[in-house]
C-alpha cells in the first residue's frame, strides 16, 4: 500500500485519521509476518539439527538486527 498524498495539500483530520488507521493496521500485518518468519526460522533450525548437521548464529550479523521489533 503506497499512500497517494499530493505535496503541499493540508490533510484534513478525517483524512489524518483514516491514514493512521490504515497505518496502524498495516503495522500489524508486518508485525505478525516478522513474527510468522522468526518461527519459521527456528523451526528450519531445529531440522537441521535433529537432521545431524550444525548451526551457529552469527554473533556479529548485522542484518538481523534492522528486522527486530522486540527492541
């Protein structure tokens, strides 16, 4: 969802209000697909292991850390 707001155009506060809302429901949507994947992620984990193989994290990724809402 791309917001179409023409610059220099004052938001009334319906406007305002359903952008937010539209926001805050959006926020949810990614909050919960990080979510799905961080499980998604453990779980592949946890096969390779019980499949024989050997994982370790990576202390110094950087990477990971940009997609942490826990924080």
């Amino acid at each position: 969802m791309f917001m179409d707001i023409k610059v220099g155009v004052i938001m009334d506060r319906q406007f305002y209000k359903e952008e937010l809302g539209n926001m805050i429901a959006e926020n949810a949507k990614l909050k919960q697909q990080v979510l799905d994947l961080t499980l998604e992620n453990a779980e592949l984990k946890d096969k390779v292991l019980d499949l024989g193989g050997e994982y370790e994290e990576d202390k110094d990724d950087r990477q990971l850390d940009l997609f942490n809402v826990s924080k």
